[in-house]
C-alpha cells in the first residue's frame, strides 16, 4: 500500500518534470500569441491609412470644386444671389460620395484700383465654418503677393473648405479643416456684377 502511493508520487513528478521540460519545445498557441501582440499595430495603421485615403480624396474633390465655381462664376457678365447658389449646388455632385453639406463656400469679386488697393466689391457665401471671417462690400482685402502689380482689375476668389471628421481618431484627433483658394478672372468683361451679393 505504501509502495502504490510512492509510485503514484513519483509518476506524478516524472509527469511534471516531462512537462516542464517539453514546455520551451511546444509550440502550439504561438500563433494566437503572436496574433494578439501584433493586431492592435495592424488595426490602427489599417484604420491610419484608410483616414489618410479619404482625406486626400477629400482634399482633391475640395480643390476641384474651389477651381470649377470660380471658373463657372467668370464665365457670366451679370450674375444674381440665387444663380450663385445654383452654382454652389454643383458642390453636390463635385463631392460625391461625400457629404456636400458640410463645404463651405465663398465667391468673392476682389476689385484693385489704379493705386493698387484691393477691396471687396461683393460676396457670396455658403456654411460658415468657425474660423472663417465674414467679407463686407467695401472692406480692404489682402490679396498674396502674386498679385502685388496687378493694377485697375477685378479678381474672382473661391474660397472652399471641408471640415474633415477623422474615422478612427478615438476623439484624440479633432476635424481637419482642409480647403483650397482659387483665383479667376472675368472671361466675359472686365467684371462680374451681381447685385444683391
């Protein structure tokens, strides 16, 4: 009766010893292991690259339609509020498959007098975003260098611009506003009027 329960013991440490030996040598489960060290990496550089994917679709749709409205907008002599906004429904299509409500849009007819001085002669605007400031008729506007020796001229200005809401951000990344200015020129005369704007 002693001598079963020694064997028992000692067939209970020979088993022990043999599994803690053959532990280093089993690699069953180092597939899953490894799995669930690398998946988090792999799920935030997979949902990284998709944001980065849809934000520079996104950015060359707002650039696109910052160019085709200034350019529609110069193609008339006289132009109303309501045919301005028919043109800022052209957005709709520009962006598709993304939201089109949230651009915001500006047309904005800069003129510069013989002098040099660059002032708002109108402006149309469409979803303000926080940032953006309201043009009035009238106000001084600061036009980029290039323009430092145009003289006796009426530019058109599109301004576009796309809050981006990030999809795997996690709330550490807030919107990114992306958005483009164009530069017209009246095609049709030497401005475009529109009263009312």
């Amino acid at each position: 009766m002693i001598i079963g329960r020694f064997d028992r013991l000692r067939f209970a440490m020979q088993g022990f010893l043999h599994a803690a030996t053959s532990l280093p040598r089993d690699k069953r489960g180092v597939a899953a292991v490894e799995f669930a060290i690398v998946f988090p990496f792999i799920a935030v550089l997979y949902m990284g690259g998709s944001d980065v994917a849809v934000a520079l679709a996104v950015n060359r749709k707002i650039h696109n339609a910052a160019g085709t409205i200034g350019d529609l907008v110069g193609q008339v002599e006289v132009a109303t509020p309501s045919q301005i906004n028919a043109l800022f429904d052209v957005t709709a299509s520009l962006m598709q498959p993304y939201d089109a409500s949230k651009v915001y849009l500006r047309v904005t007819q800069v003129k510069i007098d013989a002098n040099g001085k660059a002032t708002v002669d109108w402006t149309k605007s469409r979803n303000t975003l926080v940032g953006t400031t309201p043009l009035v008729a009238g106000q001084t506007y600061k036009l980029p260098a290039e323009f430092a020796k145009e003289k006796s001229v009426y530019i058109i200005m599109t301004d576009a611009y796309y809050d981006y809401e990030t999809l795997g951000g996690f709330g550490l990344v807030g919107p990114i506003k992306m958005g483009e200015t164009s530069y017209h020129t009246p095609r049709l005369g030497d401005k475009v009027v529109c009263s009312g704007c």
